[in-house]
C-alpha cells in the first residue's frame, strides 16, 4: 500500500495533473490579485513576484491576456487588458511597471471604448523597472526597455530604447547562443 502511494505520489509530481508536470505550473510568491472576465491563458514556468508590492492581472469581458512560458513578472506589475496583450517567451517585467491596451477613457460617449488596442511584447524581450507600455504598441524579439521609459510607439526588434517618451538608443547585437529558441 505504502509503495502504490509513493509510486503515485512520484508519478503526480513527475506528470502533474491533467499531464502538466508540477515543474510547469506557475508560480507565485507573494500577493497576485486576478481580475478575470475574459481569456487568461499563462504558459509553462511563469513566475510572479507579489513582494513587496501585490501585482494585479485584469482580463475584462470578451478581452485576452496570453503569457509565454518561462516570463518573469516582478513585484508591483499591473497588467490591464480591455482587447488584447500578449506577452512573449522568455520575458523579464521590472517591478512597478504598467502595460495596458486601453486608455480606458472616452471623450465620447459614442466613441469605442476607450481607445483599445492590442499590445503585443515579442520573445526574449527585458522590461525594466517602472516603465509604461501603452496601447497599440508591438515590442520587438530581444529588445531592452530602459528603467522609467514611457513605450507610445513600436519597438524595433534587438533594440534598446528609453526615455519619456521611449526612443531607440541603439541596436544589439545579440550573439546567436543567448537566444532561447
């Protein structure tokens, strides 16, 4: 009985439930607060940090918010989707920092709702500390978002940007072997 127990006990740790191994879930530590109406899809090895700082996921109704696996979000993140954000593989998300694909004002009461366009982060991308991503925004495969930058426009694939509002510093050369495919 003891062996059957154990055995079934090493298989769930290897094989997870549903066959997603428990080395895959997510994982989160401190406070994530899920505000969750519409399409929260999160891949394989995501990692939330809640400390000191909870940081908040809004999906609303009829919205989508896709996570690639192996993402790292960092305390303090607040990510808000009224449309569409989708956020690549291998991405590193400084603390304190806001990506939303919606202004969620209108100046209008006819206008569409909230100026609301889909944000699109690419692969392999590093988001520093206390940046803003705003809506209709595509961030290119390896870039590097500065500290404190305010991103209103494309990014560039291997390219580093930053500054209020964010602008191209210079592009990288990224060595083939750095990059997770």
């Amino acid at each position: 009985m003891l062996v059957n127990t154990f055995r079934r006990l090493k298989w769930m740790l290897r094989h997870g439930k549903g066959g997603r191994p428990l080395r895959e879930l997510p994982w989160i530590k401190g406070k994530l607060y899920v505000n969750q109406g519409g399409t929260l899809r999160v891949g394989n090895r995501v990692r939330f940090v809640g400390k000191p700082w909870a940081s908040q996921l809004t999906v609303e109704k009829g919205a989508v918010l896709e996570i690639g696996d192996r993402t790292f979000i960092n305390a303090g993140v607040g990510i808000a989707s009224r449309n569409r954000v989708t956020i690549g593989r291998d991405v590193k998300i400084g603390p304190r920092t806001s990506i939303l694909d919606s202004t969620y004002h209108q100046l209008d009461a006819s206008d569409s709702p909230g100026g609301s366009k889909p944000v699109v982060i690419g692969d392999n991308v590093w988001i520093g500390t206390r940046c803003t991503i705003l809506p209709g925004v595509t961030i290119g495969d390896n870039a590097v978002v500065a500290a404190g930058s305010l991103v209103n426009k494309d990014v560039p694939r291997n390219a580093l940007v930053a500054g209020t509002p964010a602008r191209v510093i210079r592009e990288l050369d990224i060595p083939a072997g750095w990059i997770r495919e």
